[in-house]
C-alpha cells in the first residue's frame, strides 16, 4: 500500500500535475465561468487547456487549483494518491519515458 510517506506517493504540493493535464468534461450542475471553458468537436464542453496542455485554472507558480472551492465534480471525485492517481501518474511517467527513448533513437 502506498503512504503519503514513500517517496512514490502523489501529494499535490509536490506534484507534476498530470490531473491537471487531464481533459475534464463538465456537467451541467458545475458552475465555471464561460472564460475558462470551451467546447470539443462532439459538442462536450469542457475545462479549457493552455498551450502548455495544463488546465487554464491551475496555478503553475502555486501548483493549485484557481477555482478549488468551486471545482467540477469529476475533479472532486480525483482523490490525490488514490487508485486513479496513481494509474495517471504511472501512465504519465511511462509515457514519458518512452517517449525520452523515441527522442533518444532518433538522434
């Protein structure tokens, strides 16, 4: 079991932020203003994203959410160090690192 103590375990103080980084379909209850959303080609509307691929209410200086306290649901549901985390952050961190080899074998 991880614990919030090895140094493998996601805290979002010290996070890269792959949830973050994560498209975030909203629902009709949550309530985020019009200037931080946008639609996909399938009419979903949902957090927009900077050049950079984050979500446009994270802090990057702070590493938190802007709208915390008004946040949607699905991100409410994204419990830090829990088993979805922990899926996202290894698929990140795999991700990375094959494509650190890709880049890697073609220089």
């Amino acid at each position: 079991m991880t614990s919030p103590d090895r140094p493998d375990a996601a805290n979002c103080s010290s996070c890269e932020a792959v949830c973050c980084r994560l498209m975030v379909v909203l629902q009709p209850e949550d309530a985020i203003p019009d200037h931080l959303t946008t639609y996909t080609p399938e009419g979903l509307r949902v957090m927009k994203r900077g050049e950079d691929g984050w979500c446009v209410a994270l802090n990057s200086v702070r590493m938190n959410c802007g709208i915390y306290e008004t946040r949607p649901n699905v991100c409410r549901r994204f419990v830090m160090n829990g088993p979805y985390c922990r899926a996202i952050r290894e698929d990140y961190s795999r991700s990375g690192a094959a494509a650190h080899a890709l880049h890697e074998s073609n220089t």
